[in-house]
C-alpha cells in the first residue's frame, strides 16, 4: 500500500481509500488543527512546498487549503503566508490527554520515583519577576551585567577549537584554583584546587554524592525541619532518611546518634534551612566526633554563607574538620545568580580519584566550558568581591526594611525570629493559620511560604510563615508587607479562603528590574 507523509503536517495519504487526495489533505490539516496539534497562530506550508512534501500535484493542496480557507480554520497575509486561524469556527476539540489521565495499562513510577515525584516544591513562585517574598532568590537586580558581559566577550573571541573539547571531569583548572583560594579567605577551611569539583548547582552536586556514598536502605541523618533539595537528593539514593529535629544550636546530634548505621548526616551548619539559626561549636564538634566514631560522612550545605548582619563570620564545618569526613557543598546561585548554575564540592583527598572516575563514566556531565571561564574571570579580576561587598549593604537596607514594615503592618499578628544570616526570615503568627495566610497571600500577588512545607517526619511546624527578603528593594518589601497584612487578616477574619473572595495575582510588587545602576 502507498503511504506518503509530509514531514512537518504528519499527513498520511493513501491512494487506496476513498475520498480522494484533496479530501485526505482537508481532512488531516483539519484533525491537527482541532486536537491542538497545530495552533492558532501556526504557519502552514505553502501550496507548492506541500505538495513536494506529499507527492502530489500542487493544484490538490492547493484546493485543500482553499476549501480550509473559506471554512474559517486558515487566514492567509499577503507576503506573509499562511497560518492557523487565531478563532476557529468550531468548538475546540478534548485535544491531548490532561495531565491528570492516566492510561490503566500505563506502568507505575518505580517507588524511588514515585517518592521523589511526592517531595513539595522549596518554594512556590509566582511566574514573572521577583516579588515579595520570593524565597532562595538573591537580588538579580544588582547582578553586574555589564562587566559579565565584557568577560563573556573576551572569552568568545579567544576561544580556541581545544576549548570545544570535552574538559577536566572535575571543571576548569582556572576556576577550581579560584575557588580554593576564595574558600580559604572566605570561610576558613584549609583545601587545594584538586579537592574542588565543579558542578552544574549545589542540587548536583548532593545528588552525585548521595548517589556516590549512599546504597539503598542505609540510614541518612537529615534535619527536620529542612531543605527538600536535600530531601530529594536522598530519595534519589534511596536512602532510609532519619528526620533529626533542629533547636535554637542547630542539628540534634545527640539525638541523630540515637539510630545504628547511620552512613551519611546532611546538615546546613552556617545558616540552617530554613529555621534560620547556625550551629553552635559545640553541637559542630559533637557531630564531628560522632561521624569518627560512627565511620559517617558528613555532607555540609554551607547555604546563605557570605551574608551576615551584626554576627561574627563562622568558619565552616569543613576547616574544623581533621578527619575527612566533611564533604562541602558550595554554590554560586545566592552570591550571583540562580540562572548561572555552578556549584562546587570540596571533598577528602582520600575521595577525590573515585569521585573522578564516577563523573569520567558520564555519571555527571561537566558544566560547560565557557560558563566555568568567566566565572574564573569574574573571581580573579576582583569583581565577586566587589559584587559581595555591594550586595551585603543592599541586604542589610533590604533586611531593615522587612523589620520596619512587620512593625508597622503587621505588629500583634506577625512576630518576626532574629535574622543574623542569610536571605529569608521565619515570622510566626498569632490567630491566623500559616497554610491558610499562603493561599491568601498568594491571591494579592505576595510569596510566602508555610513553615509546615519543610516538615517531612513527624515533627510538628510552628505556626510560622519564610520571608525571603533579597529579591525586591525596600519600597517592594513595605508594600508586599502591607498585602501580606491584609492576607493575615483575611484569614482572621473568614478562617478559611473563599474562592468566590479571590481576585486574580495582580502585577508584581517588585522594584522595576533595570532601574538599578548594573555596571558592578
């Protein structure tokens, strides 16, 4: 039987069947554009490229495109072509299965994926710009895109046909270098540019190391209230994970040390996430001792590091470590962007040639080339300093702002905790249901956060909201405290949202991006 399909319309003719060929053409361009296959807007083939396409003459296709036509499904623009009609003249189709349909012969999702398919979103953004009070962003507005630029330019027009070839499984040697030298200064740990492995993000990076050190089934400590990244990373592995409640010290090591065989304790010591409080020196030294005598990794997210507000710098839990039992992870998505997607291990001397022959087997792709350049440019050349120094006075102002505007907003129904590090603040409520205060910020256009969407185990959240405070300038923060003020007492008010009472998410309450000087 003779079958000709069109490459880019998926019609099938068959000369065999009747109706004829125009008939078939009609019928198939009119079955795309019904099931949504081809949408309003969709430019079509011409008469002539279609009927060289389908093996026919072009006075068929061109009759079927007419009758089309005159039917409503095309519009034709003078020197323009033709395309799918914006309004069609019948009742859209079911079109593609929703992605609630689930076929009965369908095979489920393997436990491991269907527990990562569980885990709840960090964070829940509104899509467009940063609002208030969009949590884990920094404040891309300062970004200093203009020296960026001129890197990336200067960077293309020296690049040489080796540079295209695939690179060093740890990452570039220049920025491996950077790195080490930035993390000595920076946060007091003690390592070589050997130890650094780039990566695509700090998520990458616990993602490889789980997968690295953990079988399925061995028991990881993980602290509860915590980070799901970190969560997710452990699912992947399919670790047994051991939620280990967080106090005013940081983790409870005492308690963690409770459950045998433990082979891995993921811990946020300089800034936890997302209560907010660091690890005290001596809850990080009993964990050290109990991962030597426990024959234990530990896994450092050093989250939210270079920002601090009246506390004295803590040098991280790896330059206590004496051990090699501290794996740091590090990332640039605080200090830059989250879009540049670079993140970095410092691991054990002991580790290094494994964790090596596990990225070489493709197990984790390089970043790519040029990413890696620039940004060992950026850091040599003085501007990350640079770019530190500016940002820590924007989150300071950023920061005194959010206390200014609780105050006055919100003062008797929101408490904010003291923020000493870090980009978001824990508020606890007083007569207003956190979950219930999300969904009605959400209405008004404000991001907030449940305390309760960082509880995986059985410990009971505080009534608390997460504020992130570095996205927006101080004059988006006052306002998106004064919606927030209104979504608490909303809530107050009917205890639970009413739908018939939701407005549609008005226009961002954000400072406008780009009327900041970005010339870094």
């Amino acid at each position: 039987m003779d079958r000709r399909a069109a490459a880019n319309l998926l019609i099938s003719l068959d000369p065999g069947t009747g109706g004829g060929l125009q008939q078939q053409i009609y019928i198939g361009i009119r079955r795309g554009i019904l099931d949504g296959t081809l949408r309003p807007g969709t430019r079509i083939p011409s008469s002539r490229a279609l009927a060289t396409d389908l093996g026919v003459s072009r006075t068929t296709t061109l009759s079927a495109l007419e009758q089309l036509q005159a039917e409503g499904y095309l519009d034709t623009l003078h020197g323009s072509g033709t395309f799918v009609a914006r309004e069609l003249p019948d009742d859209l189709p079911h079109g593609a299965p929703s992605r609630e349909a689930v076929s009965p012969d369908r095979p489920p999702l393997s436990r491991r994926g269907a527990a990562l398919a569980a885990i709840r979103p960090s964070a829940r953004p509104i899509v467009g710009p940063p609002r208030a009070f969009r949590i884990g962003v920094p404040a891309i507005d300062l970004f200093p895109i203009r020296v960026w630029s001129q890197l990336v330019s200067r960077r293309v027009r020296s690049l040489t046909s080796v540079q295209l070839d695939y690179g060093q499984a740890g990452g570039l040697r220049a920025l491996r270098e950077a790195i080490a030298d930035h993390v000595r200064t920076a946060r007091g740990t003690h390592c070589d540019a050997d130890q650094i492995h780039v990566v695509g993000g700090a998520q990458r990076g616990l993602d490889l190391v789980c997968r690295l050190l953990l079988d399925p089934g061995d028991p990881a400590l993980m602290e509860e209230p915590g980070y799901p990244g970190a969560w997710s990373a452990l699912v992947g592995a399919g670790a047994d994970i051991v939620p280990v409640r967080v106090d005013e010290e940081g983790l409870d090591v005492e308690a963690g040390a409770q459950r045998e065989g433990v082979r891995l304790a993921y811990v946020t010591p300089s800034h936890q996430f997302p209560l907010g409080v660091p690890m005290s020196l001596p809850r990080r030294l009993a964990l050290l001792k109990w991962a030597r005598a426990s024959r234990a990794w530990v896994v450092e997210d050093d989250y939210d590091s270079e920002f601090r507000y009246g506390a004295p710098p803590i040098p991280c839990l790896h330059g206590l470590d004496s051990d090699g039992r501290v794996i740091y992870v590090g990332s640039f998505s605080k200090s830059l962007a989250p879009a540049l997607r670079l993140g970095f291990l410092i691991v054990p001397p002991d580790l290094q040639d494994r964790l090596l022959a596990a990225r070489r087997s493709n197990v984790d792709p390089q970043p790519p080339f040029l990413d890696q350049a620039v940004l060992a440019d950026f850091i040599e050349g003085g501007h990350f300093a640079r770019h530190l120094r500016r940002v820590r006075v924007a989150y300071r102002e950023r920061l005194e702002a959010l206390t200014s505007a609780a105050e006055r907003f919100c003062a008797g129904s929101m408490r904010l905790r003291p923020v000493s590090t870090g980009l978001h603040a824990v508020a606890d409520l007083n007569g207003a249901d956190a979950r219930r205060v999300f969904d009605e910020a959400m209405t008004l256009g404000v991001e907030v956060m449940p305390l309760s969407a960082y509880v995986f185990g059985r410990e009971r959240a505080a009534n608390a909201l997460v504020l992130g405070f570095g996205a927006v300038g101080p004059e988006a923060v006052s306002r998106g405290m004064k919606a927030l003020a209104a979504a608490i007492e909303e809530e107050r008010k009917y205890g639970r949202p009413n739908a018939q009472r939701r407005r549609p998410i008005p226009a961002p309450l954000h400072d406008s991006v780009g009327t900041t000087s970005r010339s870094g």
